[in-house]
C-alpha cells in the first residue's frame, strides 16, 4: 500500500509538472522557431513575476520577424510591470522601422508611459493630420476673427497640417498649444496688414508670416503647411468705434454744455440776488433822507429861500449850509 501510494503521488507530481511544462513548452518552441532568445527557465518564472508569458513571448516574435535590433526580455518585462503597452510599442517600432525613422525601444517606452499612444504618433509621423484653427467644438467660434488696418474685420478658417516630432513627445506641447498659437498669429498677421484687401487678393500671406514664426517650437508636432480654407469679410469695426467715439464727444460736449448754461443759470439768480440786494440798501437809505431833513431844521443847518434873500419863484432849490 505504502508503494501504490508513492507511485501515485510522483504520477500526480510528474503529470502536473509535464501539464505545467507543456505549457511553457509551446510557448518556448514558437519562440525557438522565430529566432527569439526566450529560455524556457525565463517562461517559468514570469508567472511569478506577475508577467504574462504570451505577451513577451509575443513582442520577441514580431520584433525577430520584423528584423529589428534585439530587445532583451528583462526590457520588455520591465515595460510590461511599469504598466505599458507593450504589443503596441511593438508595433510602432515595427511601424518606424518600415518608414525609416529612427525609433529603438527605450525612446518608444518611455513615450508609451508618459501617456502617450505611440502608435499613433508614428503612424500621425508617417500619415500627417489635418488639424481645423479653430477646432470645431460645440459652443466655440467656427472662425478666427482679425481687424486690418483699415478696420474690416475679417473671418478666416484654416487647415494646418502637422506631423508628429516623435522626440518632443515626452514634454512637449500638445494639439491644443499648436491651434492656439496658430490661431494668434492668424489674428496677429491680419492686424499687420494696411488693408482687407491684401489678404483677400493674397491669402498666402498669413500663411507665410505665421509658418516664419515657428509656433511648433516646444510642441510635439512640426507644422508642414497651414492652409486659408475660408476669409469672409465681417463688420466694419473701425467705423463702428468711430462712430461709438463720436456718440462719446457728442455726450461730452452736451455735458459740457450742460454744465455752461447751469453755471449761467446759477450766476443769473446770484445777479438778481444782488440786484434785490442793492435795491433793499437803497430804500434802507432813502429812509433815512426824512430823518436827516428834520435833524437839519433842527440844528438850523437847513435854511428857505427867503432866509437867503433869493426869490422863491425864481429858485426853488434847497440850501444846505454847513
């Protein structure tokens, strides 16, 4: 009994460890067939490591197969702890290689866990995007408005056409930076211009004067072209604020002539104050005239006529002596 049950246990241990080699067994032939450097001792630990065999077992393959620089699987296990996508590193290496661009693992990863989808920014790289200036999203402005400098306000929508720069990805500005800085100098090269009708019989010249400014410094695309899809001519500008400037001075010089004619108003009633003023001191003083007759008769400083021999009929003045 005791040998029937040892012999069964070693069956046991030996089918589970020929099922569990088994598994790694194919996985080491598929890549042993593709020219992939796997060792079966590797394939069983990477359970361990909490790392999924077909996943490596499967980036080495394709990298073999496509001809590319070896990568180490201690790398793409690395890639694959720290969170990465790793098949899709694959594949944009694969991608870069086919377009001739220079692109190794480490550059891809470090792409990849920045956030980045690195194969789309190879395959942007190799087939570049249209972006719309403005970008067209609900609630916003379809068009980028500018004033010339004669005033009209003009409406322009245009199409750039970017790339991906595959070594600004990591840091570098994002789609966003490159409408915003494309859509300022679309305002700012209108506003240069003496005339509207410049840009309407030139348009390439907004394109020239933002191309010269290079706005795709520091950004993770590189402008190839930017292309006027659409001007149309807005409002008047300049003549609305010369007419809203000359509402201004019609208010202004109203004000002002306004507070002229409270001012005269103002100095008039002090005039009449001052007139009724004057005219009560004079009735004050002629009220005053009686009193100094009869002091005058009383003190014999006021004299008749006939006291002074003169004849009454012949002047009737009084005489006042002193």
């Amino acid at each position: 009994m005791l040998l029937f049950w040892i012999t069964l246990i070693s069956a046991v241990v030996l089918g589970g460890l020929l099922l569990l080699l088994s598994r790694f067994m194919i996985l080491w032939l598929q890549a042993l067939v593709s020219g992939a450097n796997v060792s079966l001792f590797s394939l069983i630990l990477m359970p361990l490591r909490k790392v999924d065999p077909r996943v490596i077992v499967l980036s080495k393959v394709m990298i073999a197969q496509a001809g590319l620089n070896p990568v180490s699987t201690n790398l793409i296990e690395a890639q694959y702890l720290a969170g990465g996508d790793v098949p899709r590193v694959t594949l944009a290496l694969i991608a870069a290689q086919r377009a001739n661009i220079d692109l190794d693992w480490n550059t891809a990863a470090a792409i990849d866990l920045a956030g980045r989808d690195i194969l789309e920014a190879v395959q942007i790289s190799v087939n570049p995007r249209v972006i719309n200036c403005p970008a067209l999203e609900p609630g916003s402005r379809p068009t980028l408005d500018g004033v010339a400098g004669d005033g009209i306000q003009l409406e322009v929508r245009a199409l750039v056409t970017v790339r991906t720069n595959l070594f600004q990805l990591i840091g570098g500005a994002t789609e966003s930076t490159v409408i915003a800085r494309v859509g300022q100098g679309i305002v700012s090269a209108i506003g240069g211009c003496k005339s509207y009708r410049e840009i309407l019989n030139n348009p390439s010249l907004i394109s020239q004067q933002v191309l010269a400014k290079g706005l795709d410094s520091q950004t993770s695309f590189e402008i190839i072209s930017i292309d006027i899809a659409n001007i149309e001519i807005g409002e008047n500008i300049g003549a609305r604020i010369q007419l809203d400037q000359a509402n201004a001075d019609i208010r202004i010089a109203l004000a002002h002539a306004e507070k002229r004619k409270a001012m005269a108003i103002a100095r008039q009633q002090e005039m009449m104050a001052m007139t009724r003023e004057n005219e009560a001191l004079l009735v004050l003083e002629e009220a005053k005239i009686p009193t100094g007759i009869a002091n005058a008769f009383r003190e014999g400083q006021l004299r008749t006529p006939n006291s002074l021999g003169l004849n009454p009929y012949k002047q009737k003045r009084l005489v006042v002596t002193t």
